[in-house]
C-alpha cells in the first residue's frame, strides 16, 4: 500500500480506522477465544468455577497479612510507621532532632 500520495489528512482518517479495526479484532480473537475455552472445559465436565476457583470472580484467594508497627511516637500513639517505605514526616523530625529512632522503637 503505497501511503505516499495521501493528505495529512487521510492519513489520520486512515490511522483513526486502523485503531478501530484493531480494536474490534482483538475483540472478536478475545470472544472466539472465550467461546473455545468454555467448549473445552464443558466437554471435560468442568465448570470454570472449578477451573479457575476464585479468581474467575476477580478475587484472590491470598490476603495480605498486616504488617506490625515498629515506631510509635513519644506523646502522640495515634503516629505510627511499620518502619517500611518512606519514613513519615514525624520520624523524619524525629531524626532530624537529633534523637534516635530505637528510642521510639515499639
């Protein structure tokens, strides 16, 4: 195809219609795609639900343990850092104070 001879314009017209035609394709890919799994799961007798477990819904099957908390400040119990990630603002003037943090070690 020989793109040469075409205006600015056409050639956005012509972008704007390949985006949709790849668009609409990976759709269908994805529907027959669907449709064939659920052909072969249905021929062994298993339903996704069985197939996939709980994930078919979008849900986990692993929660996130809570991680505990490592700092606690001095007068305020309600500021807490679990010593993970960026240090708070608190800690960060707590340091910059000039007192160490083993000394709000929980």
């Amino acid at each position: 195809m020989d793109l040469s001879g075409l205006t600015v314009a056409e050639l956005r017209t012509l972008q704007d219609q390949v985006k949709q035609a790849l668009k609409d394709r990976e759709h269908q890919e994805q529907v027959k795609a669907r449709e064939q799994i659920l052909a072969i799961a249905q021929g062994a007798g298993i339903s996704l639900q069985d197939l996939f477990g709980a994930q078919s819904r979008g849900k986990t099957t692993t929660s996130k343990a809570k991680v505990a908390v490592r700092y606690r400040h001095p007068s305020d119990s309600l500021l807490q850092w679990t010593g993970r990630g960026r240090q708070p603002k608190w800690v960060q003037d707590w340091v910059a104070s000039g007192n160490s943090l083993d000394t709000i070690r929980v």
